[in-house]
C-alpha cells in the first residue's frame, strides 16, 4: 500500500516538474500511472473476501466422510496448500494436505493419530503421530525428529529450510522448547522459569513463542542462534508471541495497563496495540510478509442486544494503513457466511478460517482470498510502469518528444 501511493504522489511531482513546452508524452504517461496507482490503492482499501468452503470440498474427496466429525485447518503456504487434520467419531486424527491441484491427501495410512500442523512454501509438512514427530517432503517421505535425550517431541512449525521449531517432554516433565536443523536438535532454553512454548518460525530462522521467568507470570520471547532467547517485553503483567515474519515482525498478545489483554506488534523495539474494536479481549494469530496481522476479538455479552446476547467471538484484520478491522464487514454484503476464527494468513492475503453458514451450527472450514488480491494491484502497477517506459523510450528514440 505505501509502495502503491508513493508511485501515485512520485508520478504527480514529476508531471508537475515538467516544463510545459516538452515531454507531452512523458507527462500523459505520468497521468496514467499515478491514476492507475491511486485506483490500486483505493481498491486494495475497500477489499471484499470471497469464500471458498474447504470442508465441503474435502467432505466429497475424502474416502471416508461417515468416519469425520469435523476438519482443521490449521496452515496455508503462499501456493494454496493447506495442512491440517480431520477429527474422528472415535477422536481420533488424520493428517491431511490440501490444494487446489492435486485435491485432499491424508495420512490415514500411518499408524495412531496423525496431525499436520504446518506447512511451508516447498509443500513440507511439521507432521506429529503416536509414534512421534516427522518431517513430511513429497519426494521423501516422511524422516522422524530425534536427537534429544528421553521423552516425546512435538513438531510444531516449520519454515523454507525445513528448519522446524517445537516441544519437549523430558521425562514427561514440563515442556521445553527446541530448534531442530537437519538432524541437530537445540534447546532454546527459557526466560529463567520452568515452562517454555513455541507458536512460530521465520526464515531466518527466528524462534517466537513464551516462556516462564524465574519470578511473575511468562512473556514473550523471540530466538535466534546467534543472540539466544530475549525478552519482548510487556505493557502490564504477562505476554505471549505467536507469529513472526520474514522482517522480524512479531505478534501476538499482552495484558495492558487497564489489566485487559490485547493484541500487539513488536517492531523495531516497539509494542503497538493492535486494538480490540471494542471488545474485552483480543489476541493475534499471525502475520505475513505483507504486514498484514489476523487474530480474534472477544466482544462481551450486552443484555438485550440483538449483535452480542452473549460472549462472542469474531476475527479480524489489521494493516498499517486500515488498521484493525472484523473480517465480516468485509464479507460480500449478500454473502451467508459468519466467521468465527482466522487461524493463518499467506502472503497473497489468503486465509484459513471457521466459519458458520446461515443458521447452521456446524463449523465449515473456509478458504478467504482478498478481491482484488494484493498481486493483482502491483500487476496494474507493473504493467503501468512498463507502458509509460516504452512509450518514452520509442517516442525519445524518434525525436517525436515535443
């Protein structure tokens, strides 16, 4: 969006810069750039999500639907795959991979329970079972995690170099936290207490997550190899983070100096308050190189209120430019669907969510994907760009620039 409006308020200058005897061609080109710019940006302000409902999708592809009580998606890369897992009507879990491609694929011929609970741009999948954690590549197969002393471990995100951060039981004692990298496991460590958890991973090989101090209630940490684990600090009492993206932004939630607890984003040694449209509580979930940040609102019960009888829940969208906004103002005004949790974001703006369809209390899983999307707006901008170019340079080539 800055990069958007920057073209738009550059072309303008330039147009105005120039001398009003020369470079008609130059200048009518500058129009329909900084136009093009402007349109991109108001379009990319008053986006709409269309709805995708994955589970219905699924439901018809899998080859036992009588055996589903319900689906969970729980990551989306920047291709449209979607991992997650189908619960059971005897609990159980069944690892799945979805896309639009190749359809769904599941996991139910490994043993026990199976769960998919990220994947990356390369399609490979942090998978845990009963018999442990694994890494999933299509061309290899699954290769289970180990290298870290008794106790099970618990794959939990993965990023491009199938680097995989997660937990570990030592002993059945209270979780600790790992970084596991072709086969060498490392112990994060922790803020000085005993429990330690991880929510995300970066390319550069970032670990966030929270941790216990050694005094008072847990915080939010981010990792790396080379600096150690560091505190993110906090408004009030306690926080957690719970994304992070490839520029070092991090998200997640802390309690604020009124005691409630809202959504934040660290950025350059900063804690920004992504705000709780009114609501009692609000958490985020995710972030994606875009900037864009999803997470949930809790808006409280309202005695005779037609919108918030009782507690509710509903999530939302926050950008620099927009701020925090809840995902079904921007639904399509006819549209049937109530969203009620958004659980990852891609760098295309697409997202996982649940949802409820009309009156209907079963959740769907549903697939949001922003119109028009953010790589549809810099295409205008790039086709623009490359028009004006031409244009000048044919026209400066003639000496037909007057």
């Amino acid at each position: 969006m800055m990069f958007i409006g920057a073209i738009a308020v550059f072309s303008i200058c330039i147009f105005w810069s120039c001398n009003k005897k020369g470079k008609t061609i130059l200048r009518y080109g500058l129009v329909f750039l900084a136009v093009c710019g402007l349109w991109a940006s108001a379009a990319q302000a008053a986006v709409e999500y269309s709805v995708f409902n994955l589970s219905a999708e699924w439901d018809a592809e899998f080859s036992q639907p009588e055996i589903v009580r319900g689906w969970y998606a729980l990551s989306i890369n920047n291709s449209g795959q979607v991992a997650g897992h189908a619960t059971t009507v005897d609990n159980g879990h069944i690892a799945m991979i979805w896309d639009s491609v190749n359809g769904l694929r599941d996991f139910s011929d490994m043993e026990g329970s199976t769960k998919a609970r990220d994947i990356n741009n390369l399609g490979q999948i942090a998978l845990n079972g009963d018999t442990g954690a694994f890494l999933w590549d299509e061309n290899t197969g699954l290769q289970q995690i180990t290298g870290w002393g008794n106790g099970p471990l618990h794959a939990s995100y993965i990023n491009d170099l199938g680097q995989i951060a997660g937990k570990h039981w030592p002993d059945n004692d209270l979780p600790s936290a790992f970084f596991w990298n072709g086969g060498i496991v490392q112990d994060i460590g922790s803020l000085g207490g005993d429990g330690v958890g991880v929510y995300d991973i970066n390319n550069l090989g970032q670990v966030v997550g929270w941790s216990d101090l050694s005094v008072g209630p847990s915080h939010g940490f981010i990792w790396d190899d080379d600096n150690g684990i560091r505190d993110l600090g906090v408004a009030g009492l306690h926080s957690s983070a719970t994304g992070i993206n490839d520029l070092g932004q991090v998200v997640g939630r802390s309690e604020m100096e009124s005691g409630q607890i809202h959504a934040v984003l660290w950025e350059d040694g900063q804690m920004i308050d992504l705000d709780t449209l009114g609501g009692e509580y609000s958490d985020s979930s995710a972030i994606n190189n875009l900037g864009q940040v999803i997470g949930s609102v809790q808006m409280p019960a309202v005695v005779g209120s037609p919108q918030y009888p009782a507690s509710e829940y509903f999530p939302f969208i926050w950008d620099s430019v927009n701020g925090t906004r809840n995902l079904n103002d921007l639904l399509p005004p006819e549209s049937d669907w109530r969203i009620f949790s958004a659980a990852d974001i891609n760098d295309n703006g697409w997202i996982t969510a649940t949802a409820f369809e009309g009156d209907s209390n079963k959740y769907q899983i549903v697939l949001l994907k922003p119109v028009p999307e953010p790589s549809c707006l810099m295409l205008i901008i790039g086709v623009a760009a490359i028009f004006l170019i031409c244009i000048f340079r044919l026209h400066n080539k003639k000496g037909r620039i007057s």
